[in-house]
C-alpha cells in the first residue's frame, strides 16, 4: 500500500527528528526549520513509534543513536519492519566501528559525528530529500 501525504504539494517536506537531549533537539529543529522543513521532533523512538500519521508523510528521519528505551538502530528496524522505507541520518556522539556497522546494516545512509557540524547536516538532510523523490512513503 502506498501512503500520500494528505498535504498540499506546496507543503514541505516533513523530517522526523528523534533526541533525547532536549537543548539539541530544539536546536537541531530550529536549523532543519529554518531550511524550509517540516519537523515533527521526539524525545524518544517509543513517541515516534506511536505516531503513525507522522511516519505516513515523512522523507527523512534523523535519530540520535543511544536514548533510552529505544536506541535509533532499533528505531530505524521497527520503522522498517512496520513498512517504513524512508532515507534516515544517524547522529551519534559514539561513532564507534560498531555503530557505524550496526547503523548501516538497520539501513541508515549516514552516520554524522556529534557536536554536529550545522551545515553538514543540513547538506546531508538537503541530498536525503533531493535523493527521495516527493517523499511518500511506500508501506
């Protein structure tokens, strides 16, 4: 089943923004906003999880990877498992060896090194959306 977003076609697109950290969240939400996106922004991958509307119009996600409860290679699995193909973005503090595996194999497209780099970001969420087309969903 293929998911449309209900939206007009002027509307933005819409990112989904996982982090625990409030301060960085909100930062990282104000940037990706004043690009011109849509962000729809969680504390944590169990809040996303429940918003299904939310995952129906997304293109991009970008999760922290360690937050409690669900860390964003589980995020990014159970997106996936519930039919979710959109690209996703890794933000870590921890880019270890086996985060950058684990991410790739959970399907992200890129894992980015915290503190970020604002513009490289924005580039990198900039090629995602370019990269995906209008942005529905395919379930």
């Amino acid at each position: 089943m293929t998911a449309s977003p209900t939206s007009d076609v002027s509307s933005p697109p819409r990112l989904l923004l996982v982090e625990d950290d409030a301060a960085v969240r909100r930062a990282l939400q104000l940037l990706l906003r004043a690009r011109g996106y849509d962000v729809r922004a969680y504390a944590a991958g169990s809040a996303l999880l429940a918003d299904l509307d939310a995952q129906r119009q997304a293109v991009v996600l970008i999760a922290d990877m360690k937050m409690p409860e669900v860390d964003g290679v589980m995020l990014l699995r159970a997106l996936r498992s519930g039919g979710w193909q959109g690209p996703a973005l890794l933000i870590t503090g921890f880019p270890t060896p086996q985060v950058r595996a684990d991410a790739m194999a959970a399907g992200y497209a890129r894992v980015l090194e915290k503190p970020l780099i604002e513009h490289a970001l924005a580039d990198a969420v900039d090629r995602l959306v370019a990269a995906g087309g209008d942005g529905a969903t395919t379930y």
